[in-house]
C-alpha cells in the first residue's frame, strides 16, 4: 500500500520487500525498483489529494456603494451581574427592595449607589421633617398614639430649635443604621463597599418615609365624628403593622442579600439591629433635646 504525503508516496515493492520512495508525476508509471531492479508499477494518487485550494478573493466594492465598515462589537456592561446587560437601576431596587438590592447596586455602579443612598436618605430626613412639622412631634413619638391627637401640640408655633430637633431626629436613626451595617461589616470581615451600606440603610428607611407620608397628608383631615375617627385610627394602626412587618424584612434582606451573612445569622442579629438602632436614637434624641432646651 503506498503512503501518501507532501512529498511523494512511499511504496513497497512486492518483489523484495523493500520500500522506496516515488515522486508523485510518477503515478500510473512502470518504474525499476532501486533494490531488486525488478518493475513495478506506482498506483496513481487520488486528484483532489493534489488540488490546491482556491486562494479566497478580496473584497470589493460595488460602485457606488457607501465605504464599508465594520460593526462595532457589542459591549458587556461591567457593573451586571448577569451575561446580558439590563437597565433598571434604581427602579429594580423600588420594586423588589428585598431581593433586587444587589442586581440594581451592580447596574448602578459604585458611584451612582452612593449618590443614590444619600438622596434615598435626604428624602426621609426631609419627609420626617415635614410631618414632624405638621404634626408637632416626631414620627418615633407619633407612632403609639392614636391619629386623634394629631395637630393638638402643632398648635403652638414651632421653634427654631424645634426645627433642628425634628431634622436630627430623622437623621439619626439612619445613620445609627449605617454604623451598625458598618460595624457587621468589620465584625465578619465582608468585602462590602461603603456605598452599597448607605444605600441599602436608605432602603430600610422607604416603609418609615411612607408613615411619614401618611401621617402628613392625614393630619390635614378635620375628622369630626368619632365614627371617622375609629376608621382612622384602625387604618394608623394597619400603616403601623406594616412599616414595622417591612423594616423587619427589609433589614434581614440587607443583613443577607447585600452584607453576605447566611439567613440563620440573619434571623438573630435582626432584633440586635432593631434594639440597637432603637436605643441609639433615644438615646441621642434625648440628648439633642436636652442641649436644644
């Protein structure tokens, strides 16, 4: 059997036994052996063995035709945590705060969160402060009474320091929040950036910005009978239940989601969190009302 390459074929004779080596133009030819010196015959090759390849043509141009060019490479968004890039950012986080945290923080990137935390954070401080205003008290001291005493203190004109004590006391428990994610954060060594503390912080403070929302469009109402006013009470009372269901939720989502703990850790540092921002912001509360005094 002959063996077939670039060169040539190798071929046995069958004769002697003796292999030599045939050019291939030889093929189908009567040849001597170069051992024995009897003939033999070189089997012919197959065509398409021999055939070059057609060189590829170049391109050209029809006439007339705009000058080619060749369509950029679509880009991977750098800050997506999936193959395809999606847009969302903040909205992925408003409409699903428990689980979308991470996915709208890596939309966002690291700038755009942070921003994003503060401003979160700014709209409550401002939103308490406009309810503490309308109402005479803040939303902490507002909460275990009924929304029949609202405006009774709002009478008096506030003070100056009134002012400064409403906007303190908003800001207060949600920097007590980022402290506490901070100090989780160095306690269980997490590589978790300071941005994406504030912004989930701003996060846990949405249900709170809604109670403030509501105490403030509702003490408006001049509700006269005492009908209206149960109804209101037991609705103050169901917005109650769920700000309180919600920052619950909210904190385990971040403890879990965004710092990184495992959900049975989660389920005991979430009342060390609640107690802990709840005592930090009495405590500086009364503080701030005692030197504003």
């Amino acid at each position: 059997m002959p063996d077939e390459n670039r060169n040539g074929m190798s071929l046995r004779c069958p004769h002697c036994d003796g292999k030599s080596r045939f050019d291939s133009t030889l093929s189908g030819h009567v040849v001597d052996c170069p051992h024995c010196g009897k003939e033999l015959t070189v089997p012919e090759a197959p065509a398409q063995q021999y055939q070059q390849a057609p060189a590829p043509q170049p391109y050209q141009q029809a006439p007339g035709a705009p000058p080619y060019q060749q369509a950029p490479a679509p880009q991977q968004n750098p800050y997506s945590t999936e193959t395809t890039s999606r847009s969302g950012g903040i909205s992925t986080a408003l409409s699903n705060p428990l689980e979308g945290q991470p996915q709208a923080m890596a939309e966002m990137g690291t700038g755009a969160t942070l921003r994003w935390g503060w401003g979160l954070g700014g709209i409550w401080i401002i939103s308490s402060w406009l309810s503490s205003w309308q109402i005479g008290s803040t939303l902490f001291g507002t909460l275990p009474t009924s929304i029949r005493n609202f405006g009774t203190s709002a009478k008096a004109g506030p003070k100056l320091s009134d002012h400064i004590e409403w906007i303190a006391g908003a800001a207060i428990p949600f920097l007590c929040l980022v402290l506490i994610l901070l100090a989780l954060r160095a306690m269980g060594n997490m590589r978790v950036k300071f941005g994406a503390i504030v912004f989930t912080s701003a996060i846990v403070m949405l249900p709170l910005l809604i109670a403030n929302l509501f105490l403030f469009f509702s003490s408006f109402m001049d509700i006269s009978t005492a009908d209206g006013a149960k109804v209101m009470s037991h609705i103050f009372f169901f917005v109650l239940a769920f700000v309180i269901a919600s920052v619950i939720m909210l904190i385990k989502a971040s403890l879990v989601s965004v710092l990184g703990f495992a959900p049975r850790r989660a389920f005991w540092l979430v009342p060390l969190v609640l107690v802990s921002v709840g005592y930090l912001s009495m405590w500086t509360n009364s503080l701030l009302t005692e030197m504003t005094n």
